[in-house]
C-alpha cells in the first residue's frame, strides 16, 4: 500500500530507474502482508480477544504473536516512508498528494462501505447481538455510528483499514517535511544522519526519537486503539518510522552502511527478545510489577528498541540478500494491496463457520490461515484485477500494463 501500500500497492511501486530500486523492500513488504493474514488467523486462537473467537487458544502462539507485533506493522510503515522517497522522485508534491487520494482515500471509502461490514455482521452473529440476513444487517452501517470494541456500539468502523487511514494522513501531512528535506537545509539534515549511521551500531541510536515519544505522549494515550482521535501516542510512532524509512533510503550509501552492520542489528534483536521474555515472565510471576512505573518504563523502552532494531535487521539482511528482480514480482506487488484490504473479511468470514465445528487449534489455525489465502488470492485475480472499476475501488492502477511494467509499491 504507498497504501500499504508501497507499499507498492499501499505506497505506489516507485518507479526508480532498476538500477536502484529496492527489490528488497518489495520482498519484505510482501513477506510482512503474507504473515499479517497468519497474524490475523492467530487473533482467533488467543486471549486478547477479536471479531471470533475460539474457546480453544494456544499460549504458545499467543507470545510468537506478542513479538510480532513489535515487528510487522512497524516495518510495513517503514517500509512505506522508504517507498515513498521512491515515488516522490519522479513525481511532483501536488501529483503525489492526488495520486494519494485515488490510491489509499478511494480504497479507504470504499473499504468501509463494502469491505469492513460484513466483519461486524459475523461478529454480531458470533456474539448473539444479531440473527438476521446480511440485507438486514447491512442498513446499519449508514446510522454511522462508531463500532466498538467487543462488537458494542454500531457497525461503522475501518477495522484493520486503520492502517490506510494513518497512511493517508502520513502522506499529505509529511509533503512540507519531505518538502525541505529535498532543500539544502534539509540536505545538510541527512547529511548528519549519515555521520551518525557510520559509526557502529550508530544506526540503533535512532530509536531514542521512537522512545521519547512513548515517555512524552505514552502517559497520556497508554492504549493503543488505531481510533485516530485516542491513538496519538501510536499514531506519532508509526509517523517517525515512517520518515525514518524515507531518510534512510534517501542515500544509497546508507543501505550499504546499515547492510554492513547487520549483525549488530541482530544481536541487538536478540538482546531486546531475550529482555522482553524475561520481564513478560516476570510481570506473570509478580503482578505487582505492572503497577511500578520504573518497571513499565523499562519494559516499553525495552519493546521500543525490539521494534527499531527489528526493523533494522529485516532492512539490512534483506539488502544484502533479497535486493534482486524476479519475474513473479511486479504481479506480487500489484495484488498485495487489494490482498491486504480483503484478508481480514475473509479470515472473519470463512472463520465464523469453520469454529462451529469447533476444531482445535491446529487445525482450526491451518484450515482457516490457507483457506483464507487461496480465497483472497481468487478474490483478487477473478475479480479485481481483470476490471478497471475494481482496480481503481482496490487503489491499483486502472492500465494493467503500465502497472506491471513499472509496480509501484
């Protein structure tokens, strides 16, 4: 998506020269989405709670995901600044912002009408809130009142389409910063990032502004909601990966700097995974923990610096091995918008039913995980990328050829 975009879908396939285009972050944004619907799959089968839910739930898989959280949407909003750096140098600022509207504002409207609805609907069946037919259910959505939480409140929400709505915003909101980046001030900006990216493990230093704005903002929105208007603390984090993306593949001396320091990105992983077990163990031993504000302080500075240096070893070790073409990779990056926005209706669909068999969680989680990614996956090539009409409603390109010729994630 520049939408997810680019995203190559969420964020436009850039249309760099091939000599450097980022092949790797087109590989990694479509890694990220393929485990985002496993993800997703995975919400069913723990106890966070989600749209269904299974009685069955797998501790296990419940502190896998934990760590992924810290890692796939952060990356995915990387990936976007980095990808729009990509779209702006063969574009005009007044051009990109349209292109924005049409390739994540369109998608995101029509999402909400069309897309998000029937999540809430299974979920009203699932909680017992509703029995009736979808044509039933459906005026609902046009009483435009906010959905809650635990299927409360109304049946009008952007649901997972949160992550297009920040990106939305990210793009116009960011035109002046990217604007005087491209001037000698801003220039002269990057040029002190990169002094300090050359020293070792410089790089990782970068997460003190993610931090800050968890110490500055964190006390007053703890809770991360993707509601926008309650949500400020995640929407400012998300919002410096995503001009972190774009500064760091602003020069292409950097990517080989940060690809060079890729096992000191590692071993810091490492180092904050190992922590973050620790102190989750901990708080479960002594709950009392939680309540300490040091504790809380460490644990979130700690989660922090896991999410930049995750991202920075995902970064570099894919330069170093995934920075190549492939045939099959202009499709891929065309359908994984589209496959972004359907994914989750479609685990919510085919879910709902499949736990009225009330399977384990093995086989509930494999069942519901491929059946959800070989339908979105016909969704996408039966219905979507044949038409113009789909194609401009799932923010692609409405020529066909022009996309595959030159993705735009």
């Amino acid at each position: 998506m520049q939408p997810i975009v680019s995203e190559s879908s969420l964020n436009p396939p850039s249309t760099g020269a091939p000599s450097t285009r980022r092949y790797d972050l087109d590989w990694l944004r479509v890694i990220a989405i393929v485990i985002l619907l496993f993800y997703h799959t995975g919400m069913i089968f723990v106890s966070w709670g989600w749209h269904i839910e299974s009685p069955n739930t797998s501790p296990a898989l419940q502190e896998v995901m934990h760590w992924l959280h810290y890692w796939r949407m952060p990356l995915l909003f990387f990936i976007s600044g980095a990808g729009t750096f990509f779209a702006l140098k063969k574009r005009a600022f007044g051009t990109y912002a349209g292109e924005r509207v049409r390739r994540l504002f369109i998608p995101l409207v029509f999402g909400m009408l069309v897309i998000v609805p029937p999540q809430i609907y299974f979920e009203w069946l699932f909680r017992g809130r509703f029995s009736g037919s979808y044509a039933e259910f459906y005026p609902n959505v046009f009483q435009f009142q906010p959905y809650e939480d635990g299927g409360r409140g109304g049946a009008f929400s952007w649901h997972h389409l949160w992550f297009v709505t920040y990106l939305f915003l990210y793009s116009l909101i960011s035109i002046p910063v990217f604007r005087y980046l491209k001037k000698p001030a801003g220039r002269r900006l990057i040029d002190r990032l990169g002094r300090l990216i050359r020293r070792p493990g410089g790089a990782m230093w970068l997460a003190g502004f993610i931090v800050g704005n968890d110490l500055i903002l964190g006390g007053f929105f703890p809770n991360e909601t993707h509601a926008l208007l309650n949500d400020w603390a995640y929407f400012m984090e998300n919002l410096i990966l995503f001009w972190l993306g774009y500064a760091l593949v602003s020069r292409p001396e950097f990517w080989q700097t940060l690809t060079d320091q890729r096992r000191g990105f590692a071993f810091g992983t490492l180092a904050c995974t190992i922590i973050f077990y620790t102190t989750l163990a901990m708080g479960d031993r002594f709950p009392a923990l939680r309540e300490n504000k040091v504790w809380v302080t460490f644990y979130s500075t700690n989660t922090n610096c896991l999410m930049w240096f995750s991202i920075l070893t995902s970064v570099a070790y894919s330069f170093r091995y995934l920075n190549r073409n492939h045939r099959l990779l202009p499709h891929l990056n065309e359908a994984v918008y589209p496959f972004y926005i359907l994914h989750q209706t479609v685990i919510v669909c085919i879910g709902y039913f499949v736990l009225k068999t009330n399977p384990g969680v093995l086989d509930g989680f494999l069942i519901i995980s491929f059946a959800s990614l070989f339908t979105s996956i016909a969704l996408y090539l039966l219905f979507i990328r044949p038409f113009t009409l789909t194609r401009l409603l799932f923010g692609l390109k409405t020529d066909s050829r022009s996309t595959i010729k030159q993705p735009s994630l």
